[in-house]
C-alpha cells in the first residue's frame, strides 16, 4: 500500500533509542505526504463503495418476516439482523465523513459489505435458500480480497497440518487469515502490504513525530480498529461508531 516503511523502525523495540531522534523534519514532512496521498485514494475508493451498497439497499424490499406489524410472519432474528445491516450501514457513512485515518475509511469499507451480506443473509433465509458464507478478510489489509481459506471442516484442516512439515514461514502464513497475495509474501519471507495507520512517537521532551505502524498494532485506546481487523469480526462496531467511540480515541492519539 505505501513504498516507505523504513519509519516503522522507529518503533521497533531493537531500535536504540537515540536512532528515533534521527527522523529529520524532511523525513517526517514524506511520511506525512504519503499517508495523505493514500488517504485521498483510499477516500475516494470507500466512497465509491459504500454508495453502491447504499443504492442496493435502497433499491431492495424487506421480506415480509422483517415487518413489524405481520404476526405470525415477523421472525425477530430477520429483524435483528435488518437493524444491525441498517446500523452498519449508518456507521460506514458515519466513518467516511469523520474518519481521522486509513483504517477509519478502511473499517467504512468493511462495514457497509457486512451490511450487504447481512441482509443478503435475512433474504436468503426468507426464501429458505442456503445463506451465503460471509467473505473472511485479509487480517493484513481487511480491504484486500477475501482471504482464501479451505472449506474443509476444522478437524480435517488439523489433520493435514499435522501431516505436513510445517516450517516457520507456513506456520507464519496460518497464523492469520490472509489474501492469496499476502499469503504468498509471507510465504517469501516478505513483509505482506500491511494497512498502515499513522500513530503519534515522542522524539524527545519537545517533539513528537507521526510515524506508520501496521493498524493492528495502534494500542486500542487509540484506536477501535486493532483488534477486529476494522471490523470484520464481531458485531459491536457500528453502534460504538454511532455513540463517537472512534471519534473519541482518535482524539486520545492526537493528545499523546
Ligand atoms: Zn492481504
């Protein structure tokens, strides 16, 4: 996603202290052109996508078991579930206008497709046809391509990986699910294309400087995104985007 990584270094424990002081204004003032430039690309993208969910949402009617006033046909979960993809939908618009940074956008993204694939699920179970699998994503990038998993079941995965001679780079490769090109890299012993977020370091007593970490590695009072790869497991996110909660920890960030 971005070219200039070596500032990740700065936060790297094995980095002597005294190198984090070497981050000069020019280099500061690159990592800073280079997020924004990201940032802008990446705007433009998540809007683009969240307003195709938008018009699909829109253009499609509610099964009759969402429907309040229909007893007998009202099934709470449909109704459930419509609230949660409505929620979710609100929060990915919600994320676009106020994100502070490159997972907020990203976490817009995956929003507004857990939202789609909600309620594609709600119409699938009112028509009785098999509800579609939701897409597991790259814990890399949550915006790549959905991470390509076996569909054999738990136990048979098991046995395989006992059969097979795991090395350390296959061990790394499934520690977490991963999009066939982050796969690979890690696979290379390369470093897969990370979303980065950009995270305030204290250079000294005087100077803090903004610096590009992986987004999982943000602590969570600065970010909601670390621990849920931008939202694409659990179901809490889009009403602690609706109460600010984002809002507020990037405000916690900016004040370190
Ligand atoms: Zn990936």
């Amino acid at each position: 996603m971005l070219r200039r990584w070596w500032f990740m270094e700065r936060l790297r424990p094995a980095v002597p202290e005294r190198r984090a002081g070497e981050l000069s204004k020019e280099q500061q003032q690159l990592v800073l052109d280079e997020w924004a430039a990201a940032r802008e690309r990446l705007d433009r993208l998540v809007s683009a996508r969240v307003t195709a969910v938008g018009d699909v949402l829109r253009a499609t009617e509610l099964p009759s078991s969402t429907g309040p006033l229909t007893p007998g046909v009202a099934d709470p979960r449909a109704q459930g579930d419509c609230a949660w993809a409505f929620d979710a939908f609100q929060a990915a618009g919600k994320l676009l206008d106020e994100a502070a940074d490159l997972p907020d956008l990203a976490a817009a993204a995956v929003l507004a497709d857990r939202a789609l694939e909600r309620f594609a699920a709600v119409h699938a179970r009112a028509a009785g046809q098999p509800v579609p699998k939701p897409a597991e994503r790259c814990f890399y990038n949550p915006l790549h391509t959905a991470a390509g998993r076996t569909r054999e079941p738990v136990r048979q995965q098991h046995r395989r990986r006992a059969r097979r001679r795991t090395g350390p780079r296959e061990a790394a490769a499934d520690r977490r699910p991963a999009c066939p090109s982050c796969r690979r890299a890690i696979l290379a012993g390369q470093a897969p294309d990370v979303l980065p977020a950009l995270v305030p370091v204290r250079l000294s007593r005087l100077r803090t400087a903004r610096v590009l970490v992986p987004y999982y590695s943000v602590p969570q009072q600065w970010s909601l995104w670390s621990v849920c790869a931008c939202g694409a497991y659990g179901d809490e996110w889009p009403s602690l985007v609706l109460r600010g909660e984002h809002r507020k920890r990037a405000a916690a960030a900016r004040r370190a």
